[in-house]
C-alpha cells in the first residue's frame, strides 16, 4: 500500500514536468516561429516590439490581439518624426543670402557683438585674426576683424562684403581710402558682387571725400550707413547708424543683473569727463556748483581728453553709471556721444542735451527731427534739455522719486534699448536683403 502510494505521487510529479515543459514550449519557441498575424504586419511597418507589448499581444483573445496605447504611441512617433524632420531642414536650408563683414574699425565691434551679439574666435582682444557666424532672417553673417585681415592679404571668397571704417579725422580718411580703393578693385574685377560701407563719419558731418565711391556717382558702394546727423541720409542708398558703446575703450556688452533693475541707487546722477573750456560742459559745472543737489551727483572732471582707459578708470565708469539714477549727457564736437548708450546699458537715464553742434549737420526735409534724429524716431526715454539751467528742477524732482517708481522707469529704459539694438539687427538685414536679393 505504501508502495502504490509513492509510485502514484511519482507519476503525478513527473505528469507535472512533462506538462511544465510542454507550457515553456509553446510559450517560448512556437511564439517565435509562428508570430500573430498583427504582430508580423508592425515588423514589417519597422515598428519594434519591446517585450511588455509582446506580453499584452499574446492576449486570452486567440489572435485578436489588441493594444489600448497603440494609438498613442502611434501620434507619438509622428510627432517625434515630424520635430526631426524640422530640425533638419532648419540645419541643412541654405539661406538665400550671404555677407561677409570687413571689421576694420572699432564701431564694428559694437555693430557684431552688442547689435548682433554674435560671438568671436578666439576670445582674446590682441588676437591677429577673429571671426565669428550668425543666421539673421535669410541672410548668414560671418564677421573677421582683426590686424591680420589687410587688403591684398586674405582670401576673398564671397559675393557680399559689409566694409566698416573709420572717416573721423584726416589719418583715419586715408586708411579707410586704401580700403575703399581695394574694395573697388575687387568688385571691378568681378570677384565682388556688392558692397555696403558703415562709416563712422566726421563729428561736423563733414564726408565729400567718400561720395565718389558712391554707385550713384559711379562708385562701388551700393548702400552707406552713416553716424551722425548727416544731411545725405535719404534713407534709400544713405541709412543712419548709432554710434553706441566706446569699444575701443574696451567698454563691454553689459548683461541685465536683479539687483542693475531693482537695488536704490547712491547717486542722483553722474558725470566723469573731460570739461572743455568755454563749451556748454563748463556753463553745466558752474551750474551742478551752485545747486543745493550737487552733494548726491558723482562728478569727476578732467581738462584734457585721454584716449586710452585703463582697468581701473574703466571699472569706476562703469560703478558710476550702475550707482546713478541719471546720467548727464551734455554735447561734445557732436551732440551724439559714447555716454549716452553706455547709460542705456546700466538703466541709467541719459540727461541730453538736445542742441545742434557746430559743421554740416543739421536739420534737413529728410532729418526734420535733428539732432539725434535716430534715437528720437525709435522713443528713446531719454530726458532732453535745451539748456543746462532746466537741470535743478530735475535733480530736486528726482530726489522724490520712489523706489518702485525708478525700478518701473529702470524697466523700461533696459527694455527700450534691447528693442532698439534689436530693432538695428532686423532693419539692417532687411535692407540689404531687399537691395541685394531683388538685384540678383
């Protein structure tokens, strides 16, 4: 009896493993032979089957399996197709223009890196040879600068060239003449298609020497951008440009900080420079001596002008523009001066004074709103002044000034000049967009 009883527990367990093994069969080599129908169609669409969905298609259904996210995951592979497809049409669509730029003074550098804030390689300021690239609308920029980049010296390879010279006085005319001359060549011997000059001009507007070079006049520059109030901005082949920040005074792209927006200020206002005599500058220190606010202004003076800034002179510029509410602005040789957008940069309000220097500029049927004419079309929040004694009722209304008051003013003064910067970046590409694209 005992006996019968072990054979029988025996057979059941052997039962048991032959039946365990025939599961694992069918489970593991039989699926892999013969797939369901639904799943043999999603290999051959390229879909893969991971392991949990190969689970749920083995459903107690008998071969009508069916996956509850196969919808989902459908959409969400269409999607993910449809984002990579963009992303590289975006990265292999050649733009339908472009232009290379001819650094070749310092206002080059605040037209690349504050305008456009393109980047340049190598980073350091003493390097022979920089260069940088940006995609602006339909146009791809590249930007060399640098003592390296010479007339006759590099390789020209491209159809469009953006020149930027310096035509302020007598030696600057002659260098930026040699270019000219080289430019001229090139696009005589075909291996230039257009040329764009950006001219920092004379500070009396005064600038013959560079309208032979003009195509009107048989030339080889099809477009001029010019600083300063000129009479010959017609805004059709002559386009006004800012003078902006003193980049050759190593003067820096200054990004927006909490405490540049929200932190009180220690100073009323500020003015460091040089006071020239018998000039409006004078008449506006005579004036800050006698004023009961003069105490909360930072005023430092010179009587000679330096053109070199060292570290130190440069950081405490820049500490006075960042501790000023305002910042005085009285005209130089021209009314347009550095100050004003290094203000700008700091949420410092430029004080300006609003009067028409001495030389050619000046108002004309094109330039009604003259001096400053650029800055005033595109709403500068500038306080303008006609005369430095209006400067006391300024400051003593200052004085009770709110702080959340200065923060919304603040606000709206860093705002308006990266609208304005980036304002300059889209009309300057749209120009030579709408020039050189509708000649080709």
């Amino acid at each position: 009896m005992r006996l019968t009883r072990k054979r029988l527990c025996s057979f059941l367990v052997a039962l048991y493993c032959l039946f365990s093994l025939y599961a694992a069969y069918q489970v593991f080599f039989r699926s892999r032979g013969r797939p369901p129908a639904a799943f043999s169609r999603g290999l051959r669409r390229g879909a893969a089957a991971a392991p949990e969905r190969r689970g749920r298609e083995q459903s107690s259904l008998e071969g009508k399996e069916w996956n509850p996210w196969e919808v989902d995951e459908r959409n969400e592979q269409r999607l993910r197709l449809k984002a990579r497809l963009q992303v590289l049409s975006k990265s292999t669509r050649k733009p339908d223009l472009s232009v290379q730029i001819w650094g070749k003074a310092a206002i080059g550098s605040y037209l690349w890196e504050h305008i456009f804030e393109g980047l340049l390689q190598p980073a350091e300021v003493t390097s022979q040879w920089r260069e940088g690239r940006s995609v602006v609308g339909n146009t791809e920029f590249s930007f060399i600068t640098g003592p390296a980049v010479a007339p006759g010296y590099f390789s020209v390879d491209v159809s469009n060239v953006v020149l930027v010279l310096n035509g302020r006085e007598k030696a600057k005319v002659f260098y930026a003449t040699q270019w000219l001359l080289y430019a001229q060549n090139l696009v005589q011997t075909k291996k230039l298609e257009h040329l764009v000059v950006v001219l920092l001009g004379n500070e009396h507007c005064e600038n013959d020497w560079i309208s032979q070079f003009l195509k009107r006049n048989g030339g080889p520059v099809d477009l001029l951008f010019l600083i300063y109030d000129s009479p010959w901005i017609n805004n059709v082949d002559v386009f006004q440009w800012p003078l902006g920040v003193a980049t050759y005074r190593n003067f820096p792209l200054v990004r927006t900080s909490w405490s540049m927006v929200y932190e009180g200020r220690r100073y009323l206002c500020n003015f460091l420079g040089t006071v020239y005599e018998n000039s409006s500058r004078q008449a506006l220190m005579d004036i800050l001596k006698q004023d009961k606010n003069n105490a909360s202004c930072l005023i430092s003076t010179r009587e000679q002008w330096l053109p070199q800034e060292t570290f130190a002179s440069l950081k405490r510029y820049q500490e006075a523009l960042l501790q000023s509410d305002l910042t005085l602005c009285p005209a130089g040789v021209n009314t347009e001066c550095y100050r004003i957008y290094e203000a700008c940069s700091y949420g410092s309000v430029p004080v300006v004074e609003d009067v028409m220097t001495a030389g050619s500029c000046g108002n004309t049927s094109a330039q009604h709103g003259a001096p400053l004419q650029l800055l005033k079309s595109m709403g500068a929040p500038f306080i303008f002044v006609k005369n430095w004694k209006e400067l006391p009722a300024i400051l003593e209304k200052e004085k009770h000034l709110l702080l959340y008051e200065k923060i919304k003013r603040r606000k709206k003064l860093l705002q308006w000049y990266q609208n304005f910067k980036t304002e300059l970046r889209t009309k300057f590409t749209n120009i030579l967009e709408s020039s050189f694209l509708r000649n080709k």
